[in-house]
C-alpha cells in the first residue's frame, strides 16, 4: 500500500521541481532529493532513471554523496532567483507586497550561499 503512494509523492516532487525551474521560489534539486528518497523505497526503475537523468542526475548525485553543489549551478540558481523575483516585484505596485516578496526572495539565496560550493573536481560529476 505504501509502495504506490510513495511513487504517486515522487511524481508530485519531480513536477514541482520542474515547474522549480521556471519559478523563482520553487527549489529544485530539494525537490528532486525528495523524489528520489520516495523513489529508493518504492521503484527502483523509476530511483535509477532519475540518478541516470542527464540534466539533474549529476548534480542529485553530487549533492547525495558531498553535500555541495557546483559553483556554476549556484550561480545559475541566484541569477534565476534574482530575474524571476525582480520580475514580480516589479510587476506588483503594493509596496508591502513587494516587501514580502523580497523578503521571500532572500531566503532562497541565503540557503544557496550557506550551501557548500564543489571543489572543481567535483564539478564534472
């Protein structure tokens, strides 16, 4: 019983993660982490096709192994952020709406900072 609802969670993070990739407050490789432990404990198949996906897999499996992630993905994560989010503040014209969306904005970044950044031989995982 519990295999196929863990399955059914694990598609759920893969969706958010992807729609992670276009929205500035959705993280990503959190929510893929999270599909992949919901994966391990239910569809090896769908664990390995993950870990083998071309564009996440080396960065899930870097993460998974040493708790760091590569200086230019860190980079592309901020900037992404930073785009995204200027975008909406300055769509919005409530000036407190704005200041919470910064605020919200900021706590991402600040969590990517603190992460710890791969030495370049980890880069090409």
């Amino acid at each position: 019983m519990h295999k196929p609802l863990l399955i059914v969670l694990g598609i759920f993070f893969v969706g958010l993660a992807f729609l992670g990739i276009f929205l500035p407050v959705l993280p990503t490789t959190p929510l893929l982490l999270l599909a992949l432990a919901c994966f391990a404990k239910s569809s090896e198949r769908l664990h390995n096709r993950l870990l083998a996906n071309k564009t996440f897999g080396p960065l899930i499996r870097q993460w998974h192994e040493t708790r760091s992630m590569p200086r230019k993905a860190k980079v592309y994560a901020i900037i992404s952020i930073l785009v995204g989010g200027g975008i909406s503040i300055y769509s919005v014209d409530e000036v407190l709406l704005k200041l919470i969306l910064t605020a919200v904005l900021i706590i991402p970044v600040v969590i990517i900072l603190k992460i710890k950044t791969a030495d370049r031989r980890q880069d090409k995982l």
